[in-house]
C-alpha cells in the first residue's frame, strides 16, 4: 500500500474534528481567561478571576456537588440493575425481543423527550405516580409529593430519570458481554458444582470486567456531563436545588450572556473527562495484552 | 454394579428427528469406556445427558446405581473435560482446579492439600501461579484433568478433549490419558470421531449411528467382528471391501488379502492393479477385479512396503483365507452367516 | 433452578414495566381527551371518556410541528452524508493500516467522542456567531459532524476489520486497484455495516439537545428535540395531549429501526472494542 494512502484517507476526518472540537477547546481556555461577554467585541486577560470567582458562589459549588451526587447514585443503580437485567435476558426466552424492545425505548428516545414525558408523569397536579400512590394509602391526597417542587424530591427524580435514561445502554453493553462467554465455561462451572449466583459472581461477571468498566465508563460521562434532564425538568430549580455545572454554564454562558464565566465553569467538567480517558486507554491497553 | 448406564435414552430437539434413539449403555467398573461415531451420530448428546446438562426427551440416565434424572449436574458426582477445556480465564491454575471444591463446600483448610495431590498426579505444580493464557495446550489438558480429579468424582466424563491438540501432540496426550485412568481406576465415559483413539483408549468401544448404538465391544471385537457394514467401514483405514451380490455383501479387510491361490474356502479373485500408494510404513494397492462375476468391481489391499509393488496393470491372483471373510444382508446391512 | 428462573422472569417483566411505563403514558395522554385528562377526579390509568384524535390533528394542522420534523430529517440527512463521506475512508484506512499509530489514532477518535457538548457549546456559539449562521440548521449541520464522525469511524472501523484481507487481496491480484477493490468488494460486503452507521449517526442527531437549543431561536428553524419541549406551549401552559403525541411520534419509529439493527451495532461495537 502507497506510504501516503493511510494518511490521506485518514486527514479530512481528522482535519475536521481538530479544526471543529480542538479549536473550540482552545478558545473555551482563552474565553475561560478573558471577560468575554455576549455582544461586545472587546475582552481582556484577567487570569484566573473567571474561576476563582466561580468557586466561591454558592451556586457552582451546590452544581458542583450535585453533579457527582447525581452521576454517582444514579450510576450505581444502574450498575447492579444492569446486571440483573442482563443476566436475565441472557437466556432465549418467548417474547425477549419485545422485552429488548421495551427495555431500549429511554435509551433511544431523544432525552429531551423522554424527559418532557417524566416531567407530565410527575406534574405537580396531574402526576399518575402520585394518583397511584394516593389509591394505594401510601401519601395522603392533600399532601402529594411534589416531585419536582421540592428540592430533595427534586433530586430524587433527576437521579431517576438519569437511572431510567441510561440502564439499557449498560445492559445491552452487558448482554453483549455476556453472550460472548463461550458456552462451556458455564457449564463447565455447572458441572463442578457451582449454582446461579456462584456461576456469576465467581466467573461470568468477572469475565466481562473490561465491557462491563466500558459501559460504566460511558454512562458516567454522560450523565456528569448532561444538562438536557436537569433543564426540561427542573431548570436547575427549585432554587438551584438540582442544578449541576452543565446547566450551571448554560444559564450563565448562554442565557446569562458572560461567557467567560460560562467557559470557565464547562472547563470544570475537563478533569473527569481526562480520567475517563485515562482509565479507558488503561483498558484498551489490557485487551490488547490477552 | 455399573457405574454409569443408560436405558433408552433419547433426545428430540425441536422441529427433527431423535438425535439420540434408544440408547442402552451400561459401563463397567472402572473401565474406559469410548462412545465412537461421526458427527451428528449423537454421541456428544449422550454424553451431555449423562453430565445432566441436556434433559432426555425419554429414558434414564442411571450413575453409581440410582436414576439420576432429575439431579443437576452437580449433585451426580461427576467430573466432565470440555472439548475446550474450558478453564476459566480470570482464575489461576490452582484457583481453576480449587473452584470445585470451593463450590461443593469442602473446608478451606483441605484446598491446599487436594489442589496439590490433583496437580502432582499430572506433574502442573510448577503451573499453579500461572493464568490459563500462559499455557500450551498439553498443559491446558492437563489442568482441565486435574480439576476433574480433584473432586474424586464416580465417573470422568471426557468430550473430545484430544480434538484441539495438534497431530504431533495427541499421540503423547493420549498416551498420558490412558496411563491417567489406569492408575486412577475410576471408569471414564470418552467421547470421539477419531477411530485410532478410540481402538487405543477404550477397553470397550460404543459405536454410534444416527442416534442408534450400532455395536458394542472391545476393540478387537468390533474390528474382528463388526456387527453390520456401518462398523465395518467406520473403522479401519481404509475401510473393509464390500462386494455386493444377490442381496449379500462379502467383506474382507485390505489386510487380509494375500497373493497366491490360497486353501480350500478361500475367497479367489484376479484384480488388476490400477494405483499404487507408498506410505512409508506400508503399502496399498486398488485394483479392479475381473471375474468370478465381481468383474468391474474395485478392492483396496495392503502390503508391506519391502515388497515390489504390482506394476500398473497387471493382473493378479490374490486371496482372502475363509475364517477372515465376513457376510452382510445387504438390505439392512447386518451381519449374516455365509451362504 | 426453577426457582431461579421464576424470579428472573419477574425481575424482567418489572424492569420491562418500569423501563416502558412512561412511553405507554404518552400514548395514553396523546389519545385522552382534554377533559378527562385535566379532570382530578378521573382514574388516570384508563380511558374515562373515548379516545380522541383531537391532539393529533392539532399537532399536525396547527403547530410548526411537521416544520419541526422536516428540519430534524434535514439536518439528519446532511449530517450523515457528510458523516459518512469523512469516516468511511478514515475508518479503512485505520482498519487496514498496521502498526501502533494506526492503533492510537483509532483510540484517539474514539475518545473525541467523549467530548461532550457541554464542554464546547459555549465556545461553538462564538464560532457559529463569527460564521453568521445563528439561528439557522446550517450551524447544527457544520457542527453535529463532530460526534457523528468519531461514532462512526470507531463502529466502521470494527466493522472492515472484520473483513478478511484476502478478499481484497484476491480482488487486487485479479487487477483491481486498490481504489476499485474497495468500492467493488468491501462496500458490497460492509453494506450492512453501511446502513447501521448511517442509522446510528441519524439517531445521534435525532437526540442532540444542547447545541440545538444553543443556536437556534426561531420557532420555525426548530429541531424536533428542542422545539416540542419548549416551544410547544401556548404562553405558560404545556398541552400536554400534543406534547405526548409529539414525543411518541419522534420516540416510536426510531425505536423500531434501532431495534432491527442492534446487533449489528453490537456486533461492530465487540469487534472494535475487543480488537
């Protein structure tokens, strides 16, 4: 093959990813470090003061704690629900592919729309999961929880929603690491004497550990960096109760027209990113080795 | 009392035919008992139902004296190495053979000292540390039988465990199989498509058709007395020459035929030679026979390879002694007397 | 054993429930009347007055809603054209090019997925300001290619390496150049591995939510994604028989196409990620 054709092929699509995300990166840093404001051409350097200044509001460090407090619980149900769901679909059963089907739709629905219909589900007049709750004695009718009026209920639904949105993706990831385990290591595993549970925690889901750090993997960065559930269903409310540093920088950068502030606090979301990486190329790396 | 046995045991799968058809076995203790048959003879099915990891369609499955149908695998007290081995990757090899007996509950205190014995028997102490990945085959082979043994099971349950090791290595694996079992004396199910393992492992050799046990016997006697032409063309290389006259078919192994005129009852024939092979150890020879009203038939026949090979197209006067020929009804195949 | 697989079953039919409840709601809310919608007194699980089409015909008769539609498969169409004109020469050149920094530079695109618009959004504005194009789809379909391509290049990526060498090396030694044995041998076998990219890269765009809020104002250059949670409104009131037909309409069909397709991804995805 000519010395020249793998690159070639290769250029435009690196081209245009340098140019469309490396430049934005590198402006974000020259914004993060200016007083850029929406509609004035001039800026200036101001050093560290976009985020210095950031650090000390209340709001960044409530957006702050939120967004791992969301990413962390969320993600964690997700792991063990993943888990169970892909265990029990690994076996061919009648009606699985309508259970797939049933199971993908958080996952493939746009979130801003999966979000909109959680935002009706829990309506503050009109929610079904109140009315249910009502029939069953659980809450009294005068006193329905507002799901998305008070602020720990408020961060319960976005850690749900967040649940809901990404337990397929990890499961079909899952699954597919499951049905990759040749037949007769379970089996074999069966024949030694060992029963479901064992099987499973002792040798199929350690088997999947990389796929499994993958998935994870992905489902965290998602979730810390999204501003799409927070905003349609709360707006970062009530009182900044569920806000977190995406929406944080949307409100600030965009709506709030400063963007260097904006830059600045989407700069925060960087470290986590790099350790995503990090941890990602660590098992790139491992496969590789087997 | 045998140790494993089964009572017309078969198997539909959805939507076929039986894949297993009545399948009578009944081992003996302590002997190697192989299950011989092509692909898609069924074997391995019966193999995996006697394990408990297929459930028959009908019949029993009997180990160490009692049904075992309804137990699952681990309550039938036996020890299968998969085709693959099917060691698991993530663990040691001494995790890998430890993992039976962490499962059955057997104390922690007693792992060390049973890992041990069952690694010693097969010379892999120095392997403990290692992860599966790092091993050769034959080492591998070796794990996957330790980790049968380490739970002294009543009966090993072997499934093609040669088939993954290249040509050179199977001979000396098999040779270690066989000297295995003999000092372990536990009985042994082995199941195989190669008819050479299977003469030199078994003490006695099932052979498997479409489902349907075709014969059972020791080595010498399905070779010697093959109960139809099924067996009698599955083992050898090459197979038996089968002449087909008036409803009755004539075998004799390529072996067997000599030249010269031969005793009263022998088979006479006159064949030209068409092609010779020259195979080192041996010879053969095929040739197409001209009279006795075989004319146009063709035969295969063996002969040392110090001998001067028949040049291509001569004629030859050859014979099989009586006592080595062998007759089949040629409608069903089975075995007949001479007419 | 039995018992194991008793309540597997239950955990899944629960999961199923929990996991689709939410889109069976939309459905029932987009065909409820408004009256027993809104009425507190009603059961809400069930149709207390006959269903009503009403919600849909408004939708489609008297909201920017089909506008919205034809936006969002506009942007969509554009971005996979460009997609996949970027990564199919990419992805086979790093599936076919040996050596570490074939590897790394498969790796490196991977992770420029993870980028994630929250980071770059802000900046893009200014870009997309400096350009002229705010406020128009031009800026969602230069931009959108920015994840679309490193999604696509991984999945085609694992998807080439999984076609042996030989057939291009027999159609090579046969005369073809390389050029033509890639258009004659390796699209026609990877085609399959075509069209679940070009799915994939479309539901990608269907789902974008950040940039499309960023740079679009106007109520008639909407994306679907944006334009039915917060456009659909009449001053303060969500109508909420509308949202939910909307929702499902843009939710439904996507699903089914994803579905039919899922192991093709998955199996490109295990390619490409167990090398």
């Amino acid at each position: 093959m000519k010395r020249w054709l793998g690159p070639a092929l290769v250029a435009p699509a690196f081209a245009y990813i340098a140019l469309l995300v490396g430049l934005p990166v590198v402006l974000s840093l020259y914004l993060s470090v200016s007083d850029a404001r929406v509609g004035s051409d001039t800026t200036s350097f101001v050093g560290l003061a976009n985020f210095s200044a950031a650090v000390r509001t209340p709001s960044f460090r409530a957006a702050l704690a939120h967004s791992f407090l969301f990413t962390v619980v969320s993600q964690a149900l997700v792991i063990v629900g993943a888990t169970l769901l892909a265990l029990s679909l690994k076996e061919a059963f009648r009606g699985r592919g309508l259970v797939r089907f049933l199971v993908l739709l958080p996952w493939v629905a746009p979130i801003s729309l999966g979000a909109i219909g959680w935002k009706w589900l829990l309506d503050s007049l009109y929610s079904v999961v109140n009315w249910v709750l009502v029939a069953a004695g659980v809450v009294s009718a005068a006193n329905p929880p507002m799901w998305l009026g008070e602020p720990r209920l408020a961060m319960l639904s976005v850690v749900l929603v967040h649940t809901w949105r990404t337990l397929p993706f990890a499961t079909v990831i899952l699954l597919a690491g499951l049905t990759s385990i040749p037949r007769d290591i379970p089996e074999a595993a069966a024949v030694d004497g060992s029963g479901f549970w064992r099987t499973h925690l002792s040798i199929t889901l350690p088997m999947i550990r990389p796929i499994a750090l993958v998935a994870l993997l992905f489902g965290v960065v998602f979730t810390f960096t999204d501003m799409t559930a927070v905003y349609i269903l709360t707006r970062g409310g009530p009182a900044d109760a569920t806000q977190v540093l995406p929406s944080l920088a949307f409100f600030t950068g965009i709506l709030g027209g400063d963007l260097s502030a904006g830059a600045a606090i989407s700069l925060f979301l960087f470290p986590l990113l790099l350790l995503g990486a990090v941890v990602l190329l660590r098992i790139a790396h491992r496969s590789e080795v087997t | 009392m045998a140790v494993v046995a089964t009572r017309a045991l078969t198997k539909r799968f959805a939507g076929g035919e039986n894949a297993v058809d009545g399948v009578d076995i009944e081992s003996r203790d302590g002997e190697f008992l192989v299950l011989l048959g092509p692909s898609g003879s069924g074997k391995t099915t019966v193999l995996r139902m006697i394990a408990g990891l297929e459930e028959p369609t009908s019949g029993e499955v009997w180990i160490g004296g009692r049904i075992v149908n309804r137990l699952t695998p681990r309550e039938r007290g036996i020890a299968m190495v998969f085709q693959s081995y099917a060691l698991y990757p993530h663990l040691s090899v001494y995790d890998n053979i430890a993992f039976p007996l962490k499962a059955q509950g057997v104390p922690r205190g007693e792992h060390e000292a049973k890992v041990g014995w069952a690694a010693e028997k097969f010379g892999i102490v120095r392997l403990l540390g290692r992860k599966p990945r790092e091993l050769s085959g034959g080492e591998r082979q070796r794990v996957a039988l330790a980790r049968a043994l380490v739970r002294q099971p009543q009966v090993f349950l072997l499934d093609e465990p040669l088939s993954n090791l290249d040509a050179k290595l199977r001979a000396s694996a098999r040779e270690e199989l066989q000297k295995f079992q003999k000092e372990i004396g536990t009985t042994a199910v082995y199941v195989t498509h190669d008819q050479v393992e299977a003469m030199a492992l078994g003490d006695r050799v099932v052979i498997m058709d479409h489902g349907r046990v075709r014969q059972v016997g020791t080595p010498a006697e399905v070779y010697d007395d093959p109960a139809d032409t099924f067996v009698a063309t599955f083992l050898g290389s090459p197979a038996m020459n089968l002449l087909e006259r008036d409803g009755v078919v004539l075998g004799f192994r390529p072996e067997h035929v000599r030249a010269g005129a031969g005793a009263e009852g022998a088979a006479r024939f006159r064949v030209r030679c068409d092609l010779t092979e020259y195979l080192g150890s041996e010879q053969l020879a095929y040739g197409t026979l001209q009279d006795g009203g075989w004319e146009g038939r063709e035969i295969v026949w063996r002969f040392p390879s110090w001998e001067a090979a028949p040049p291509e197209g001569s004629v030859r006067e050859v014979f099989v002694e009586r006592g080595r020929l062998r007759w089949f009804d040629a409608a069903s195949g089975l075995r007949r007397a001479a007419p | 054993m039995r018992r194991t697989k008793v309540a597997l079953r239950v955990v899944v039919a629960g999961f199923a429930l929990a996991l689709s409840f939410p889109f069976y709601w939309m459905a029932l809310t987009s065909f409820k009347r408004t009256s027993d919608l809104y009425d507190l007194k009603n059961n809400p699980l069930v149709f207390n007055e006959p269903p009503t089409l009403e919600h849909w015909r408004f939708l489609f008769a008297e909201t920017l809603y089909p506008r919205w539609l034809a936006n969002t498969l506009l942007v969509g169409v554009a971005v996979v054209a460009i997609t996949l004109v970027l990564s199919v020469p990419a992805a086979y050149g790093l599936a076919r090019l040996t050596g570490r920094w074939g590897e790394r530079a498969g790796i490196a695109m991977f992770l420029m997925y993870l980028v994630p618009p929250t980071l770059l959004f802000i900046p893009m504005s200014r870009v997309v300001a400096v350009l002229q194009l705010q406020d128009s789809l031009w800026s969602l379909i230069l931009v959108y290619p920015t994840f679309t391509v490193p999604f696509a290049t991984w999945l085609l990526m694992g998807f080439f390496k999984s076609i042996p060498k030989d057939l291009e090396e027999a159609a090579m030694i046969d005369g073809l150049s390389r050029f033509a044995a890639f258009a004659k041998v390796v699209v026609p076998v990877s085609f399959s591995g075509l069209v679940t990219v070009s799915i994939f890269a479309f539901t990608l765009v269907l789902q974008e939510f950040v940039y499309a809020l960023t740079f679009l104002s106007s109520v008639s250059k909407q994306t679907v994604g944006v334009g039915v949670p917060i456009f659909l409104i009449r001053g303060d009131v969500f109508y909420w028989g509308e949202l939910m037909a909307a929702c499902l309409v843009a939710c439904v069909p996507v699903a089914i196409v994803y579905n039919l397709f899922l192991d093709r991804l998955i199996q490109g995805f295990t390619v490409g990620a167990v090398k």
